[in-house]
C-alpha cells in the first residue's frame, strides 16, 4: 500500500534508533546491569515505538482513512482504528 | 453536538457505575483498607473509563469524522483523533 | 490497616477534586459536548488517578513492604506488586 | 550486579524474539504493508517488552530490593521502584 514518503522515512530512522536501543537492553541483561537502569532502558525504548505507531497512525488516517471514510469500507476502517486505541492501551 | 443515543445511553450507564467504584475507592482510603485492595479498585475504574473513551470515539468517528474527513476540517480532525491517541497512552 | 497521615490526606483530596472532574465527564455526556473535548477530560480523571495510585504505592511500599520482606509473606508481597505493575499497564 | 539465572535467560530469549519482531516492523514499512498490520505488530512487540519489565522487576524485588529494604537505601529503593512505576505508564 502507499505510504507517504515523509512518514516512511521517519518511522524508519526511528524503528532503527529502537532497535540499537533494544540492542543496548540485552547487553545490559547480559552483563547483569542493576535492574532499575535496565527498566528505564526498556521503557525508553517503549516510549519509542509508541511515538513511530502517532507517525503511522497519522499517515495513515490521512491517506487512507479519508477515502475510505465515506465508501462500503467505512465501518471496517472505524474499528480497526478503535481496536489499535483498544490495543495500544493494554 | 449530536451523539448517537446508544452511545450516548451506553456511557452514561457505564460512567455512573464507574462513579460508584469511585466512591468505594473514597471509602477504602477512608477506612484504611489495604493498599493493594485500594489499588486494584483504582485500576477498575481506570479500565472502565478506558472503555468509555473507545464507545466515545467509536461514535465520533462515526458521526463526525466521517463528514469532515473530506471538507477542510479533515487535517484538524485527523490532528485530533492523534492528540488523543498520544495522551491515552500517557 | 495503617495508612500514614499524609498519604491518607493526599489521595481522599486527590479522589475527591476526580470525582469532581468525573461528574463533569458525565454532565459533558449529558449535554452532547464535541467528543474530543469529553475524551480529553476523561484522560485528565485517569491521569489524576494515576497519581493517585502512585502515592498508595510509595505509602504500601513504605509502610507494609519493607516489614514484610524479611518474613514468611515476602513472596506473597512481590507478587502483589508484580501483579499491580502488570495491570496497570493493560 | 547479580541477576538470577532464570530471569537472566527467561529475559534474553523474550528479548531476542522482542527483536525479530521489531525487523519484521522495519520490514513491514520498507514494504509499505497496510498501517494496521504495522501498527498491531508494533504493539505486540511493545506487549512483548512489557512481559520482560514485569520479569526483571519481580528479579529485582526478589533480589535486591528484600535486602535494601530495612538498611540506609530504603528511601532510594522505593523512590526508584515507584520511578519506575510512573514512568511506565506514560
């Protein structure tokens, strides 16, 4: 599917940046780092990907969900929107 | 605004009960119940003000956002339905 | 159970200026407010009660935790508060 | 610092699948997949890391923290855990 060029690009050099960060939090696992700092490693990676997922969330109501707000797919498009807010939550 | 009348009755109905939960949570504190009982009751107010939030935006999404997505109004509304993705994750 | 003064006078202000907030969401259902204006109140009252419970949980774990760590109910202790840091999150 | 063999190797292999799943992301982006598959796989991984917080947090408290609970590092214990407890819901 299209994805805006901008979106593309931003949530990819974010989603690598996580991952060298993830990458950070099994080393530190592996060299018995006191808990505490590996949680804050953790939840910053976290905080990462929630901030990709307003990214593709946004491009994606602005690409997709615009058309298809208003066709037989409406319905379909709502609660897939609601089931991530769902999702993102637990 | 207009909000549909199963959404409107089905949250109303489900924030009057989390009302309720509330005052037990108000008792408990009160009564110097034990923390953890306050804190569970605490969460299942929280989930079910969660679930609120998604009958809310379902029937958002579904009465106005459907109509803006298309006028000028889209790039606000889409803003919006971000902004309160974003901070339901805070 | 003992609960510190201060802690106990914190949280019932805490939960009472929610209650508050939550009669607001409620009245806001009543009149048919713009839902991202009642989405963003009700993501004020879970925030609140966030802050609440992160009080209860410093006061538990000041209180009763560390007097239960040595003893027979250390386990049981853990698990509660593992089980209260995992449903927080859902 | 000392970290138990089970929560050690429970939390490397959760970790070490945690990154498959985020490349099968950056892969999903690079090929453009349809934004709800995207946003669904990053929440499960964000589910995964979740997991092993509630791991390396149950270690911790086992532990480290039964022991500082009654010396001169209390107060930073709990400060620390409660920290950890806030910023995790954010």
């Amino acid at each position: 599917m299209y994805m805006q060029k901008a979106v593309k690009a931003n949530a990819l050099k974010r989603l690598k940046s996580a991952k060298g960060h993830l990458d950070h939090v099994i080393r530190q696992i592996e060299q018995e780092t006191y808990c505490i700092d590996i949680l804050q490693q953790s939840l910053a990676v976290q905080s990462a990907l929630r901030a990709v997922d307003n990214i593709i969330l946004k491009g994606h109501l602005e690409e997709h969900v615009s058309h298809a707000m208003h066709g037989k797919d409406q319905q379909k498009s709502i609660q897939e929107i609601v089931d991530v807010f769902e999702k993102a939550r637990k």
